[in-house]
C-alpha cells in the first residue's frame, strides 16, 4: 500500500448491494444519564474545585498564558496563578453550549452539545499491533492503515493521531500524520498542541486541502485537539499554548485532565474528579479569556491505578464511576463533554473486551457527548491493536443501531403476521418476515452466529482471527475521492516547509 491517493474505480461507485441499510454519521444518546451522586453533592464537588483555584492555584508555565489571567485580575504569583470564582463564572457564561465540527462534506459534519454521541477510536498509542507483523514502533505505514480501518466504519466519528509514525523525524512528522488524516478519511480530525508553529501548519493544511479561505477556517471548528494537564494542578507550555492557539482559530479544544486515582490524584473518584474538575475549569477560562465564545469541551479522563504494580487500570468499577461523576459536572456546566473507553489488557482478548466495554457503558450512561479510545486501545494506551480495533466495533456499532429509533408501525407491530401463522408454528416463512428478513437485523462485524459444525466447516476461527482476515479486506477498498489540485497544493506547502527545516515541537 502506498500513500498516494486512490481514485474511485467504476466497480466502487456501483450501488451497494440489496441488504441493512444503516446510518451511523449523526447520532443522538438514547440513555437516560445516570448519577452517581446527589445533585448537591454534585454542587459540593464544584464548589470546591472553584475553591482550589482560588486558594490553592494553578500552575501555569506559560508566560503568555499568566499575563492573560493576571490581566484579568487573576493574582499570579511566580508561575502560580489564583483564579477568582467570577473569572471561572464569567467564562462559563460565554462558553458555547452547542457547537459544529466540519468533517470534509455535509454528511460528515456533527454537533457538539450535550445529547449528541460520538465516537474515536484509541489514539496517541508509540506502538501498533497486528497477526501480520507483531506489536511494534508505530510507522507512518500504520498510521495510515489505522486511518483507512477507521475511515471503513460509520460510527467512528473522529480521526485521531491513533499510533506516532515513529519512522518520521518528529520536526516533519505532523505534515506526515496530517496529510494522511486528510486524504484517507473524510472526518474532522485531531491536531497535537506541540506548540504554536506546528499548530499553524496543521491549520494550513486543513485549509488548504478542504479548500477553505481563512475567513471560511476561523468560521466554524474543523479540527480539535487535546488539552492534557499535567496532574495535579500543572498546565504546562505546550499545552497552553494550544488552548490559546485553538481559541484564536475558533477551533474545538477538548479540556481533559488525566488523572489516576492514588497517583496524581486523591484516591477516592470524588477526590479525583474534583482535581480533574478544577484544572479543567482553568484551562477551559484560559480559552475564554483568550477569545470568548471560543468552542471548548469538558473532557476527563479519571480511572484508578494498581496499587501493587502502580500501573494504571481501565474498565473498573471505579473509572465506571469517576465517568459518572464527570458526566454530572459536565452538565452541571453545560458543556458538551468526552469521556473514554479503553484496557489495560496487553492483548485482544477477553479482558481487554470486558475492560473496553464496561468503560464504554460508563460513558454512555454519564451521558458523553464524545467517547474515545472506544475501539482498539490496548496496554492502557501504549498500543493500538488492528483487531481490537474491529472486533471492538461490534459494540460500538450495536450501541450506534441502538441510537436508531425503534419502529413501531401497524406494520412492525404485526397484527397481520401473527393472524398468518397457526399456533405452534414459525414466522421464517411468514410475509412480514419474507419482506424483512435481509434487513431487520444488526449485522455484526466479526461475531459469528453459525452453529458449531458450519463454524467448523469454515475453519474454526476466532474472533481475533477473522479480525485480521476484515482489518486485510478493509485495506483494499477505495478511499475518499481526492481533488488533484488540492493534494498538489497541500504537497507543494509540505515540501516547502520541509525545505525550510520544518517545525519542532514545544517542550
């Protein structure tokens, strides 16, 4: 496989075949949201992460960053910023409560707000894993494989930087990652705050490709970061900066403080979240006070470590309820908000499916506008694997057909079906059924339904197994249309900015 564009051959624009049509791109959480605590001790969690910032600071690293607070009448100490409960309230007044992200048409475009759900995949991973050749450094080959895979499903909503193409010096690598991100999927998708001059070739990049006049950029989001602070109560240079940066270009900054429970946090989730909860209300007033308006998310990413080992653990009870407790926070504030999935498990298997899902179920019923690391996430993040990938989206899908409506017409009801079939017999010839039977149904990815001879007669393979054999079969299909003049003109600034010595990131 090479990165060069792939145009749509004739076969690839043939109509799909007779079967479940389904759509995915656009989806609302039908859950109800689910407390983990009262609405007052929610209150309580609140009030005083707003009394940590004003008595016990934050530290900010940035310069920048501490002029805007103290000009503002934040008192800043040193590198120590104390940050008035009115500052933390005025920016949450003018934060958006509903905001678009663009992917590269219509039909790719969302609404960030709560109520909306959407999904990414694991990201961020230094190492990828496949059947084919091992758990390794990630390439820009597998980068852009993963991107191809995620491209393939509907209900992966979001492109992130899912493996570091290590092969790639990290001065150019951004130029790399996006132009892959750009070309082999039609999604928003995500831009690492590694300081300012790489954040500015990404946003030029993304206008260059999508064929958008600044103006039309700075008009609504088209891409979003992560803002990580640096637990407890640390926001340091790189990631001010993209704050800052992201809120100048009215572009979608996700505030997300990662905090474990018993290392860089207090070990209860409430001591965790309410951590979490006020480094997020400061970096969230940084973007406010930068540009009002500006379209941020809540994020946290909160789970417990293994206090025998100090690793960190996903999909516990704990991470389940640290979820809870954000997604109540979030809509306390009224912000569109993320959560995450994910496994400590070091291989595809069945803790690594359990983990994954019981952390999926937290963020679905907290209520998360945006869940990621819910498809392929391995090791607690060091590893994205190609078949956790696909054998995850059979939940992620299920939960997609789930946001669809149930249908309950005269029809579907079936009065007349079950008039037609005497007592004690069977509906598989049934007219309902004849009209229904190729389009009823959830169609899974990799789960196989056929009984244990005809599984046999197949080849007796596993889940992980026919993983990789639709991981293989994804890689050869068509990708997105590319207009040549676009991709000459993003080449043309890469090669330029490549002669020029590229950008290096901020540390």
């Amino acid at each position: 496989m090479t990165d060069q564009p792939r145009r749509r051959s004739r076969q690839a624009r043939k109509a799909p075949a007779a079967g479940r049509q389904v759509n995915y791109k656009q989806l609302k959480n039908p859950f109800p949201p689910m407390n983990a605590v009262s609405e007052d001790e929610a209150r309580s969690i609140h009030e005083t992460s707003l009394r940590i910032l004003e008595e016990l600071g934050m530290r900010v690293l940035l310069p920048e960053a501490r002029a805007l607070f103290q000009a503002e009448g934040a008192r800043v100490e040193d590198d120590m910023v104390f940050i008035g409960r009115d500052m933390v309230e005025d920016a949450l007044a003018v934060a958006p409560k509903s905001f678009p992200l663009k992917g590269a048409h219509a039909s790719r475009d969302l609404t960030m707000e709560l109520g909306s759900l959407t999904f990414q995949p694991g990201a961020g991973a230094p190492h990828a894993t496949c059947r084919v050749k091992g758990r390794r450094p990630g390439t820009s080959e597998d980068f852009r494989e993963l991107v191809q895979i995620t491209h393939h499903f509907d209900a992966l909503h979001l492109v992130p930087t899912l493996v570091e193409a290590q092969d790639v010096p990290i001065q150019l690598r951004h130029y790399d990652m996006v132009k892959t991100a750009l070309v082999h999927s039609d999604r928003a998708f995500f831009i690492y705050s590694r300081g300012t001059p790489q954040v500015q070739d990404a946003f030029e990049m993304m206008r260059l490709y999508r064929g958008l006049s600044q103006d039309e950029f700075e008009a609504a989001p088209y891409s979003y970061t992560i803002i990580n602070t640096n637990s407890p109560r640390t926001l340091d240079i790189p990631m001010a900066q993209g704050v800052m940066d992201f809120a100048r270009a009215n572009q979608i900054s996700i505030i997300t403080p990662f905090t474990l429970m018993g290392a860089m946090a207090p070990i209860t989730p409430a001591g965790a979240v309410t951590l979490s909860h006020a480094e997020a209300l400061a970096a969230i007033t940084l973007g406010q006070l930068t540009r009002p308006g500006a379209p941020q998310m809540y994020g946290t990413f909160t789970s417990n470590v293994d206090m025998k080992s100090g690793a960190p653990a996903f999909g516990t009870p704990e991470h389940f309820r640290a979820s809870l407790l954000a997604g109540q926070l979030a809509r306390l504030i009224g912000l569109p908000w993320r959560c995450a999935s994910g496994s400590a498990s070091n291989i595809n298997d069945s803790q690594g499916a359990n983990e994954n899902q019981l952390a999926l179920w937290g963020c679905l019923l907290a209520g998360a506008t945006t869940v990621v690391h819910a498809a392929g996430w391995l090791e607690g993040g060091l590893t994205v694997s190609y078949e956790k990938l696909v054998c995850d989206m059979d939940a992620v899908n299920a939960v997609a057909d789930l946001c669809t409506p149930t249908e309950a017409t005269e029809d579907a009801i079936g009065f007349d079906a079950i008039a037609e079939v005497a007592p004690q017999g069977h509906f598989f010839a049934a007219t309902q059924t004849m009209a229904r039977y190729q389009t009823e149904f959830y169609q899974p990815v990799v789960s196989d339904w056929s009984n244990y001879g005809s599984w046999e007669e197949k080849g007796g393979l596993t889940a992980h197994e026919r993983a990789t054999e639709k991981w293989q079969e994804i890689l050869r299909e068509s990708g997105p249309a590319v207009d040549p003049d676009r991709y000459g003109a993003l080449t043309d600034f890469i090669a330029k900015r490549s002669a020029e010595g590229g950008a290096p990131p901020v540390s």
